[in-house]
C-alpha cells in the first residue's frame, strides 16, 4: 500500500464521510465530469499539503478523475482524520502520509515525502511546504511549476518571499477569490469556529462575553455568529479601519488588556503572534476558555501560559485545564491548534465546495499555462471566480438578471449620464 497513516482499518468509515461530502458538492462534481472527458491533468502529480478530511478527499477525487496521481499530507499535525486518510491509503493513484497526533519532526518528514514524489503542482494551505522546497529540497524544482495557497496566512507569507525576490515558481492566491473570501473565511470560519467549541466545552454561548481577537473576514464571520447566538461580543483590534467597521456593525471595541478581565471565552483569528500573552493571561477571571482559529498555534502564547501554570491536566477531549499560580483555571481548547478543525469537522461542506473547485480549477490553469507565468503570487483568473458563483447558483437552483448590450455599452462609455 502507498504511503503511511495511522489504521488503515478505518477505511470503511473514511469512504462513509467522503461519500457524505461528495453529495453535498455540485460544483467539484461538474468539474469532475469535465475532468473525466478531458484529462487535463494526465500524468502528472499534485503534491497536496492540506487538512485531510472528508472535504479534502473529494478535491483529490475530483484531480485524479484528471488524470493525476496525489501524494498528500497534513499541514496541521492534529487536524488530519484518521478515517479519511485510511480511505485515500486505499486508491493506488494516491500516496497518503498522514496521521493525527504527528511530532513536529514528522509533520516536516511527511512534507518531505510529499515532495521526494517532484510533483508538478503544490496544492498548499499555509505555504509550509513552498517554504520548505525553497529553503530545503530545492531538486523538487526540477518538475514544479507552479503551486495555490488556500490561506491568508501562507498568502501573506508567498508576498513576502515575492517582495525579497525568493519565491521561484508562480503561486495562484485561491484565498482572496471573491467566491473562497467571502463565504468560506466568512460564513465557513463563522460556523466552524463555533462547532469546535461547542463540541469540545458544551457551554452556553447566550449571555457570555466573548473576545474575538481580529477583524479580517474571519473575524467579521466569527463575531457575527456569536451575536447570533445571543453572546456580548468584544472585538479586539489593531486596525483602524477594521476597529471602525466592528465598532460600526455593533460591537464593542477595545484593547485586549481591558478585555482579558471580562472575557468568559476568547477567541483569536488574528494571523499573528502573542495576541494573547502572560500579561493577559494574569487579568483574566477563573474558568475563561481560550481558543485559537488562526493557522498556526502562535496566537494563544502557550509558553507564557505553562510559565504561569503549577498545575495542568485534560478535563474533556479537546480541553486542557491550566491552573494558575494565582489560583485561577484557564482552559485552552486544540493545544491552541485551528479550533475548528481539532475540535471538530471544518468548514461546512458546502462551503468548501466552492473553495475546493477553485483550487481544482486554478491547478488545471496552472498547468496549462506552464512556462508562461513569472514567479510571482496571482490572483484567481475572474473567470475562474465567476464560474465557480454560477454553478454554485445554478446549484442552488437560483436565477439571475444579465445586462442588456445597452447596460453594457452603458456602463463602458465614459459620457454615461449624458
């Protein structure tokens, strides 16, 4: 068998999950038809560094239907699903290395073994794995040419290298497509966040006061979310503009330091590191929940947290209790990893659904136009954006108005209103 995970006797419920996504996902379907007439992808290999769950598979699916073969890990050490990968240990098109519960060291060796297949295309969410064929197995550029990012955090990452003149291969930036920004950092980030929680602490979000730590689309989803469901919602902000708009759409804004005194359940969607650090973690009141929906597990300081802890012990799945030298207890959900996806599913499925076929579709882009994209971070191509909205429309059985020619010339002509 290809590859390496954790019990490949749970194939069985692998293909149970990945068959309950796969119906829930027009769009990736449509493509896949496409896919299997056309064979764009023939011959090649995708190496995919991506959260592997049920959603996940049906992206590979949908590639190998392509004509690819995969080699995919995790690029979370806690977010893979067992199942999942079991069930892709099963397809001799796919070489699967990944578990739940991977050390750093294997997290980085599993990257590595991804890319020992020289795949043509990286499929990345979080830029660790462009990361390490720039800086650590430079061979893999012998066959790569080009790679998609799913994040905001491996995004603002690839700009960087773009900025300092590292990056080596075009990227195609899937996160910022309007169809993938807007309504899987939104309304996936906002729904999923919450599910983690509530699977993890069954606590009572109505009457709470809950701390979301940034206002990016994440945030925004977060937040609004949480109102919905009757919390006190206080954003924190670095951001004067988006400190505006949440203050605007009606929630308090403040500093972290005045909020960590009356936060019951915090939150950071931030990008950043150390938004909630020792001097924080010294002003909150006992029993506060801390949770972290951010890409990598910096946001909460963890270290400052075990410095302030004589005592720590699990108190459910998911849930670290920290008992501080003051005597309070904290609780940290995930080891402070994405909460959404260690704590419970991801996003839901349907919202995925649009994100997945931008990356099916930007990774066909990317190989059709081999040798003729610099090296640098692109924007999804709109007409990739707009097709993934109307199949994703047409899914949902919903019409929409076209311009007339006199619109359009309308709008075009710079004397408009004359």
């Amino acid at each position: 068998m290809p590859g390496e995970v954790k019990d490949p006797s749970l194939a069985e419920e692998g293909w149970r999950r990945i068959e309950w996504a796969r119906r829930r996902m027009p769009v990736l379907a449509k493509i896949r038809e496409r896919f299997v007439q056309e064979q764009p992808l023939e011959g090649i290999c995708i190496g995919m560094v991506l959260h592997v769950e049920a959603k996940t598979a049906v992206l590979v699916e949908t590639l190998v239907a392509a004509g690819a073969s995969i080699a995919i890990t995790g690029c979370n050490p806690l977010t893979t699903q067992d199942a999942v990968a079991a069930a892709l240990y099963t397809l001799d098109q796919v070489n699967v290395y990944a578990w739940r519960g991977e050390t750093t060291e294997e997290y980085y060796t599993n990257i590595n073994r991804v890319l020992s297949h020289k795949p043509s295309v990286l499929v990345d969410d979080g830029a660790d794995a462009i990361v390490f064929a720039h800086t650590r197995c430079s061979e893999v550029f012998e066959n790569l040419v080009g790679a998609t990012e799913e994040t905001t955090t491996g995004v603002r990452r690839l700009c960087a290298m773009e900025r300092e003149g590292r990056l080596r291969i075009p990227v195609i930036d899937v996160n910022d497509a309007r169809t993938k920004t807007l309504f899987d950092n939104r309304y996936g980030t906002g729904q999923s966040v919450i599910d983690g929680i509530l699977r993890a602490t069954n606590v009572l979000l109505a009457g709470k006061t809950v701390v979301v730590a940034g206002y990016g689309w994440c945030g925004r989803g977060i937040a609004r979310r949480l109102a919905g469901m009757g919390a006190r919602v206080i954003v924190c902000e670095v951001d004067p503009v988006k400190a505006l708009e949440a203050y605007m759409d009606g929630f308090q804004v403040m500093p972290m330091r005045k909020a960590a005194k009356i936060g019951d359940l915090f939150i950071t969607a931030t990008g950043v590191r150390d938004v909630i650090r020792r001097e924080h973690f010294e002003q909150m009141k006992d029993g506060a929940i801390l949770a972290n929906a951010g890409h990598f597990n910096v946001e909460i300081s963890i270290s400052d947290l075990e410095a302030l802890t004589v005592e720590t012990r699990e108190v459910r799945s998911c849930v670290q209790e920290f008992r501080l030298v003051n005597g309070r207890r904290l609780y940290l959900l995930g080891e402070g990893r994405l909460v959404n996806l260690v704590c419970g599913d991801g996003h839901p499925i349907e919202v995925m659904d649009m994100s997945f076929a931008n990356q099916a579709l930007s990774v066909e882009y990317l190989w059709r136009n081999r040798g003729r994209l610099e090296p640098r971070v692109y924007p999804v191509p709109k007409e990739i954006d707009e097709y993934v909205a109307r199949m994703k429309l047409q899914a949902f059985g919903v019409e929409i108005d076209e311009l007339t020619d006199e619109q359009r010339a309308y709008i075009s002509d710079w004397q408009m209103g004359t």
